[in-house]
C-alpha cells in the first residue's frame, strides 16, 4: 500500500541536487550543503498548502493589504540523528517554526524500534507536524516516530525525506494511512541490510563524516 498523498519532489533542482548527493565522491561539507539546499526546496513544497489571511500594512509609499500564513503554526520534528541535516534547510525555509527531536534505536533481539529520546513542543497538538528523515527505508523507526508523536497530541503530521524505499511507504502508509509523504526520489528497493538501493549509502555517515 502506497501512500494516498505520497509527493514525489520531482522539481529539476531537487533531481540535479539529489544526483549530486548520491555520488560517492560528494565530500562530507557538500553533502551537507546539498542536503540543505533540497529540504529548503522540499520545505516549499509541504507547506504548500498552508493557510493565507489578508492583513492590511503600509508600503513606505501606500497602505495596501499584503497576504501572511494564519492558522496553525510549524512544528518541524527530526529523526535523530540523520533528520539534523534535514531540519537546518527547513528552518532556512521556515525560522520560527519550533523544533522536535525524537531518537530511536533497532531493540537487536526483537528487532523493534525503542525511543531513547524525546523532546517536542508543548503545543504540538495546536501545530502542523513536519516530521524529517533523510531516508525512508523499513518504515519501522518512521512510524513508530509518528506513532509515538501522535500518542504526544500531534494530529496533523507530514514526512518529509529525501529518498523512499517502496518497502518503506507500504509500512508508513500500512501504519498512519493518514499522514503526507513527500520524497524527493522513491528508489528501487532495500537491500539485505536494510540499505535504500541505489541509495547514497548511510545518510548520517555521509552528513557527519563519522565513516
Ligand atoms: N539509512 C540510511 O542512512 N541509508 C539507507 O540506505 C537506509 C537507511
């Protein structure tokens, strides 16, 4: 099962900057300039939506009504830690959104995701929720993230990454049918250890320099 509302960020500067990424020689400074500059642009396209209200201002030459966001407010939400390298284009893009963190780890005998980290907004149930992942491949620390941010009063939450695995969108879509996924590629497959293919290799890796 596919997400219903799965965006693919097919925009040519985020395919151009996304082959930049994938290549193996992109050093660890570009990578996480490049990463930036595609979640800045990705950011544009999750708020898309948002709500406008005319409000009346005056130009140095004339009063006129000029159009801001009204209604609910951000809340962007990185999975650590790879979704770091995400949040800083959004917060580019956005900088008054207020910022969650949610750290998990793969429990190695059952396999599942366990949180070790939690810290989000008190008012997160007034906000739209923009989760932040690099990489979308089980799906299980995904929806477990969402899982955990809705028991935490989140009501309205889009994912934002960079590249899905179709194994991954089943899970997250299976899991939170309700929540908006936008990719900026949904790759082929995952491979034996749980690697997107043909991917960019082991995101955080590659944005912290820590292989
Ligand atoms: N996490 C990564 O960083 N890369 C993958 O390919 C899969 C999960």
């Amino acid at each position: 099962m596919r997400p219903a509302g799965l965006t693919v960020l097919d925009h040519p500067l985020v395919q151009h900057k996304l082959t930049l990424l994938r290549q193996k020689e992109t050093s660890v400074a570009d990578f996480r300039r490049i990463a930036r500059e595609i979640s800045l642009l990705a950011c544009y396209e999750v708020t898309r939506d948002l709500p406008l209200e005319t409000v009346p201002i005056e130009t140095p030459l004339e009063p006129m009504m000029g159009r801001m966001i009204s209604g609910k407010k951000l809340c962007f939400v990185s999975i650590l830690r790879a979704g770091n390298g995400i949040l800083e284009g959004m917060l580019d893009a956005v900088p008054s959104a207020r910022v969650g963190h949610i750290g998990l780890y793969r429990d190695p005998v059952t396999l599942q995701p366990v949180e070790y980290y939690l810290k989000v907004p008190e008012d997160i149930g007034e906000r739209r929720v923009i989760v932040v992942d690099p990489m979308l491949a089980t799906g299980h620390s995904a929806a477990a993230a969402v899982a955990r941010l809705k028991q935490a009063g989140a009501q309205q939450i889009s994912f934002v990454c960079l590249i899905a695995a179709p194994e991954g969108l089943d899970v997250l879509a299976t899991a939170h049918p309700d929540i908006k996924v936008f990719a900026g590629a949904v790759d082929r497959s995952l491979d034996e250890h749980g690697y997107i293919r043909p991917g960019l290799g082991d995101a955080g890796d590659r944005l912290f320099g820590t292989k």
